[in-house]
C-alpha cells in the first residue's frame, strides 16, 4: 500500500477521532460553532452525539488496526481492514451530503465542511492504495 494511502489513513483516522471527542464530550461546548445546533437542542440530541461519537471512535480504530496489521506482517488482513473502513466512510460522507440536501437538521448547503473531512481522506486511501 502505497505511502501516500497510509498517510490519508491515518489522516482519516484522526479526524474521526477528533470528531468522537467533539460528540461523545464536548457536544455542550462545540454544537453551534461545530454542528450549527442552538444550545436548546442539546439535551435532545446528546444521547444521539454521544453513540454517533464512539461509532466514529470505531471507525478510527478499524483504520489503525488495519495499518498496524499492515505493518506487522499481516497485509490481508490489513489491507482488508482499511479498504473496508475507508468504503465505510466515503459511504457515509455520502449518507450526510444527502441528508444535508434533504435539509433534515439545518439549511442545505451547511455540511460540505463535515462531508469533506469524512470523506475526502478515505477517498484518497482508496485513490492511492
């Protein structure tokens, strides 16, 4: 796997990290200037940050392990770990530029930001790799 799809791997991985950590934690500090939420929605949408949080945490994880299979001997097993991981997230930056047009938590046009950190990274693992 080239270098270039690692670093993006690891990229993506720390973004979703950053991410877990914004919505498992911080939700109550970051939902307007992250998430464009009013103070008002957050005890509404704080169980939901909260599960969304760890299921990037999952994400992260799937694209370390991966790499760490990767360079320990195990190529398959690592390589399959970060094509699926990465498919996972380029799906899912799909699944939120839809939403985002469908207007279903805010005005259209207000997630590119959020569709291109989850997105744009695995891309570039998949481009590369």
């Amino acid at each position: 796997m080239s270098v270039v799809a690692q670093v993006a791997a690891v990229v993506a991985a720390l973004v979703h990290v950053v991410v877990w950590v914004w919505e498992a934690f911080l939700i109550h500090r970051v939902h307007h200037s992250v998430f464009r939420q009013p103070a008002s929605h957050v005890p509404a949408i704080r169980l939901w940050a909260f599960g969304v949080g760890f299921y990037n945490l999952f994400l992260a994880c799937g694209l370390i392990a991966g790499l760490i299979a990767l360079h320990t001997g195990h190529e398959l097993v690592g390589r399959t770990l970060i094509f699926y991981v990465s498919w996972f997230m380029v799906l899912g930056s799909v699944v939120l530029a839809v939403a985002d047009q469908l207007e279903m938590s805010r005005p259209r046009n207000q997630a590119w930001g959020g569709v291109a950190a989850e997105g744009v990274p695995p891309l570039i693992v998949l481009l590369f790799a």
